[in-house]
C-alpha cells in the first residue's frame, strides 16, 4: 500500500517520496559545508575583527609627554615674569623627564621619542628664557 504525498489545501498534490529501503523515514541529505562561497564581482568576505597590536606592559610613554607637557607650563610661567622662579624648576624638571623618555624610546620600551626629544627642546628654550627674565625683572 502505498501513501500519496501531503496534500495542498487548494488540492494540488505534491510528489511521493521514493520509499526508503531501510525501513526508515525518509530524510534529503545536506551537503557538506564547503566555506566561503566563491568571490564574484560585487562579493565582500564577511568581517573578521583584527587582533589589537600587543603592548609591552612596561611602556613608558608617559615620559615624553609629561617632559613636554612640563616644558609647555614652563614657558608659560616664564612670560609672566614673576613666576620666572617656578618656571625654570618645572623646566629642569622637563629636562630630566624628557631625557627619561628618550632613553626608554632608544631602549624600545617607549614609541613617543618625537614627543620626549620636543620636550626636552622647549624645556632647555624654557631654562633660557627663565634666566632672562629674572634677570630683567631683578634689573628693573
């Protein structure tokens, strides 16, 4: 006895399945997963998020930025004339850190060295300008 395939509501039949040997029902095979579909024009691989460059955990970027941000401060003090004083201790304290950074960029632990070497730059500019202010200010 065989048994017609699912019917329609709207009575149209669909094919039989053939019978199955094994005694089993019958279930179509997927075929196997073969990756990505082959590139055409117009096709875009689906995104893959790229791993984050690895930072050493003892870098020292911090340097070169507090050297120039100190060297910065330094000049500024420096033009008020009255705190000439406390800007040439914030620029020798620019000196050293900017030098700090640059030995840790030459070393390979930090990658500011642009950033140390312009501190340290505008650090000694801010010792001169420092002497010379007083220097007037002590004048007048």
């Amino acid at each position: 006895m065989t048994h017609p395939g699912p019917q329609d509501p709207y009575g149209q039949q669909y094919p039989q399945q053939p019978p199955n040997p094994y005694g089993q029902a019958y279930a179509p095979q997927q075929p196997a997963y073969q990756g990505y579909p082959p590139q055409g024009p117009g096709f875009q691989p689906p995104y893959q998020p790229q791993p984050l460059p690895q930072q050493s955990a003892t870098q020292h970027n911090w340097a070169g930025l507090t050297g120039l941000i100190l060297a910065v401060l330094a000049l500024v003090c420096d033009l008020t004339m009255l705190l000439a004083r406390i800007g040439i201790w914030m620029a020798i304290a620019g000196v050293l850190i900017s030098g700090f950074g640059i030995t840790k960029a030459r070393l390979g632990t930090a990658s500011n060295r642009p950033l140390a070497i312009t501190g340290m730059i505008l650090s000694i500019g801010a010792i001169v300008l420092g002497a010379v202010m007083r220097s007037v200010l002590r004048s007048i």
